[in-house]
C-alpha cells in the first residue's frame, strides 16, 4: 500500500478551502478539511468532501465538447475557446454587454468564514 496524504485547497467555490487528500497509489481515499489552513480551519463542505467521488467518476469532462445533433465530439482547448468566444460575442453585439453575466460558486465562502 502506498498512502500518502497531500495538502491542497478546494477548487469548487472561490472561498478555497484547505483541504487534506489521502492518497493510495493514483486512488483518492479521503478528503477531508485541513486544520492547519488559515481561513477553512479544518473546515470543509460536503462538496469538497466529495471530490474524490467527482475525480474518480467514469462520466466526468477532463476535455471540452461538442455537440452536434445527439452526439458529442471532443474539442481540443483552441477550438472551444474560440466557440465560446464567438457566442459570447454574439450575444453582447446582439443585446448588449449586461446580457452576459458570471456566477460564482453557491455562497460557500461564508461557510469558512464561521458563517454556517
């Protein structure tokens, strides 16, 4: 067995929570919040508890894609950038810039605040 623990923080919300990730071999075991971060203190939501699940899931996107029709094709990184670039463009010609909008995460940043 070769389980080792690797610190590392959230990715899922902007708040960007200390996290402490056991390891075995390439096999995520454990997630769970790092005692030791500054802001989280130990702290960790149950989505960021679950991102081994999310890492180690046979459906999950590690490229972008395409659809056409009912199929789905992968996209190199260019490519859809440079779709989406376009749509966004279109979009703010079309309607103007405030329809285009950005959400971030789901408010979890005050969960590590002491906010819960």
């Amino acid at each position: 067995m070769d389980t080792r623990e690797v610190t590392s923080f959230c990715r899922i919300c902007n708040a960007m929570c200390g996290i402490v990730v056991t390891v075995d071999a390439d096999t995520i075991v454990q997630v769970r919040g790092d005692t030791q971060h500054p802001l989280s203190r130990g702290y960790v939501c149950p989505k960021g508890r679950a991102l081994g699940a999310f890492h180690h899931d046979p459906r999950r996107l590690d490229a972008p894609m395409r659809r056409d029709g009912d199929d789905w094709h992968r996209q190199d990184w260019p490519e859809a950038i440079a779709d989406v670039s376009a749509a966004l463009r279109g979009i703010i010609d079309e309607s103007g810039p405030d329809a285009v909008a950005m959400y971030l995460a789901s408010g979890s940043a005050f969960d590590s605040n002491g906010r819960r």
